[in-house]
C-alpha cells in the first residue's frame, strides 16, 4: 500500500511522502533559550490578542460609555464629552488595531478573525445584534461596517479582500481608521453632552434632539438588516516555499480544481487505489489545497466537512464505542470538526516538503473558521510517525480495518492539544506551523 521507504508516512485516501524535517531544525542555541524566547512570544501573542478581543467585545463600549459618563457628572461641558469620548475611542481603536496587525497570520489572530468572519459571531455593539458580511463588500457597506464593529472589523475586510497586506500597511490603516472613528465619536459625544445640557434646560428641545438619536439608531438598524442575508468569503490563502519557489494555495476556480483532480486520480492510479467516484460527495464538499511548480500541480490535500454528510472517518471505520461515533458526527454536523482527508503528491515531488506546507495552509485557514478538531483515517505507524515527528496528538477511534488496500484505523486530533504539545515539545516547529507568516 506504501511507497517508498518505510520512514514515509501516508493519509488515506492518498499517497506516501517521506518526512522532511528541516523546517524544525534546531537552532544553535541552547535548549533553555529556545523554549523561553518561544515562550515569551507566546505570551506576548496572546496579550495581544486579548487586546484584539476587547475592541470587539462589548466592554469596549462600555469603558467609553463610563469614561463619558464620568466627565459629564462633572463638568456637563460639550468639549470635555468631545475629547473623553474621542480619546477613550481612539486609545482602545488604536491598541486593538496594533495588536490586530501583528496577529494576522498567527494562530491567536485567526482565532480572533474567526469570531469576525464567522457568520454567528460578528457583533456589532452599536445595533447590539450579530451581523453576517456580504461576499461582495463595497466601500459604502465596508465603512458601514467598519462604523459599526470597529478598526478590527475593519482591518478583516480589507484582509480578506487582501490576505498580503503588509504588517506597516494593516498598522497604518489602524492608525487612519481609528482616527476617524474617534472624530466622529467626539462629534457625537459633544452632541449627546450638548443634548444633556438642553434637555434639562429646555425640553421641548431636547426632545427634538433625541428625536434625531432615535432617527440615527433606526439607520443602523436599516443598514442591519439589509447586511443579514450574506455568507461569509473566506480568505484565498497562499503560501510560498522561499527555498523552492513552489507555491500553495486554496483552490476555489472550477478550472484549477478540474486540473487538482486529475492530478489525485492519476496519484490513485499509479497505486492502484482505484476510483474516486465513492469519495464523490466529500470531494463536492471539501476546501482542495494544492502546490504548484509555476503552472503545474504537484499535490493536494483535502479538508472534508461533515456539515452536509459525514465525512469518511466517521461513516466508514469501526469505532471502539458507537457514543465515540455519535459524539463525533454531532460535532462534525456542527462544523468543528474536518477530515484530513486525501494527500496526493506527483512522483518528483515526494520530499516531505509539500504535506507539511499544505497541512499547515489547512491548518491556518480551518482555525480561522473554528474548527476545532481534524479527523484522519490512516495506518496506525504512520500516524506514530506524524505524531513524533510534528507533535500531532492523533488519538486512535477503533480498531484498524483493511481499507483502500492498506491496514488503516479512524483517529483524531484535537488542535488545542496538539498546540499545547508543540509549544511544550517543539516549541519552534510550533512557531513556524502556527505562528510565522505564510512565504517563511
């Protein structure tokens, strides 16, 4: 069923590749050094994201509505409501949008994207309701948007229209966007203190005034509404080898995925797998990641969903218990959970090189969808093999059947696991696979 030498690994349905493990080099450094500079960096993302987080989470709003609140106890002065409301803005904007820019290609950042170009959980705190984003975003619904959800939401359109965009340019842009939306929040924010004052000295005035708020608030609402029937695009990843000049990408054009097939065929082929045909309906409903050799295909892999059926590591392989399966397809239903399904690499090309770069474009872009968890149906010492050689954590689900002309077994692997193993075992593969910008 193997190709190759016995210190290969392979993914059913798919081929063999020997292991490359020069992108996990170790350093000239000393282990200490190396594990505690990972570490530090770690934390340091994560704070970041923390930071992220709280710019698109309600407590935003409500440190500003404070700090406001707190100057008009005090002086009900229409400048003080200005600049306390348009500081407060731009201070948590602009350190949202800083941390924002430096997490874009790493694991925290897409889990923070996640929650932004999920349709479920993009909340936008000034019509306090979650929104889905249109696929086709034009400049009046992005500043909309932006209006509404902040300089994060902001920057995660203009990087999904554009996953290159440049560290300098997304820390320009935080300081563009949120300068603006602190303007306009002072010129609210003196308005509203403006209002106060009339409202208690003149009613009849102050009632026209919250007439024009209510008429704002409605606007949203409007724009709201009209923005709810949309599903979410997401990103059109690459990578690039720097060493090869290989590339990788996400494959969504109906010629490129016609050309991707007949590459895994002609892979099946030659090992005799036979037909693709049963593996129709996953195929249909699987994100294809391919590497290139300029115009050429030279491999792929495939992310199989379980939202419209199961994928096959959980409708064709025996489990040890049948609530293990039933667990499992509950959460595939739910969109946590993906097969890694088939790894076809052309004769040439076998290296190690290629898996790894295409797991690892696979592994960025279902982190930024929340999938949770990766499913395989492999050979159980080459699943050994990955776990020792990556710090995958794949944990067996039934016993090993003969399957597609080799002895293979359904596992899984829970990526909050298999980061919590890398950074503690190989702390700079966990950099590179997570962490580093794709191109590295």
């Amino acid at each position: 069923m193997s190709i190759g030498e016995p210190d290969q690994l392979i993914t059913q349905p798919g081929v063999t590749a020997e292991i490359d493990v020069s992108v996990a080099a170790q350093s000239n450094n000393p282990e200490g050094q190396r594990r505690l500079i990972a570490y530090l960096a770690a934390a340091k993302r994560s704070g970041q994201a923390a930071l992220v987080a709280f710019e698109i989470s309600p407590a935003n709003e409500l440190l500003r509505a404070a700090v406001f609140a707190a100057g008009e106890s005090v002086t009900r002065d229409p400048l003080i409501g200005a600049a306390t409301i348009g500081l407060s803005t731009f201070a948590i904007e602009f350190s949202g949008g800083l941390a924002a820019a430096s997490l874009v290609d790493t694991d925290n950042g897409q889990n923070v994207f996640a929650k932004i170009n999920r349709t479920h959980r993009l909340r936008m705190p000034l019509v306090k309701r979650d929104i889905n984003i249109p696929e086709k975003v034009s400049g009046v619904t992005k500043a909309g948007l932006t209006f509404m959800g902040g300089t994060v939401v902001g920057m995660a359109l203009e990087q999904r229209e554009n996953p290159t965009r440049s560290i300098e340019r997304n820390r320009f842009y935080s300081l563009k966007t949120s300068a603006l939306l602190a303007g306009a929040a002072a010129v609210g924010g003196a308005l509203a203190s403006e209002g106060i004052n009339v409202g208690i000295d003149d009613p009849r005035k102050g009632g026209l005034i919250a007439a024009g708020l209510i008429g704002a608030a409605a606007g949203g609402r409007w724009l709201k509404k009209h923005l709810t029937k949309a599903e979410i695009n997401q990103p059109n990843w690459h990578d690039t080898d720097a060493k090869t000049g290989l590339t990788f990408d996400l494959v969504t054009s109906k010629n490129k995925l016609a050309l991707v097939a007949e590459v895994e065929q002609g892979v099946w082929d030659e090992t005799g797998y036979g037909s693709l045909a049963e593996y129709r309906e996953a195929i249909t409903h699987s994100r294809t990641f391919a590497a290139f050799d300029g115009d050429q295909c030279i491999g792929l892999t495939r992310m199989f969903a379980g939202t419209n059926e199961l994928p096959p590591f959980v409708s064709s392989m025996p489990y040890y218990t049948e609530e293990t399966r039933s667990n499992v397809a509950q959460e595939c239903e739910k969109g946590e959970i993906e097969e890694l399904g088939t790894l076809a690499v052309v004769k040439g090309a076998r290296n190690g090189r290629v898996p790894i770069r295409l797991w690892r474009l696979a592994y960025r872009d279902g982190t930024a969808r929340g999938i949770k968890k990766w499913g395989i149906i492999m050979e159980p010492r080459r699943v050994e093999i990955m776990n020792r050689k990556f710090g995958f954590t794949f944990e067996k689900l039934g016993d090993p059947i003969d399957y597609q002309g080799g002895l293979c077994a359904a596992y899984i692997m829970d990526l909050d696991k298999t980061r919590e193993n890398m950074t503690i075992n190989m702390p700079e593969t966990y950099d590179w696979f997570v962490n580093q910008p794709l191109g590295s």
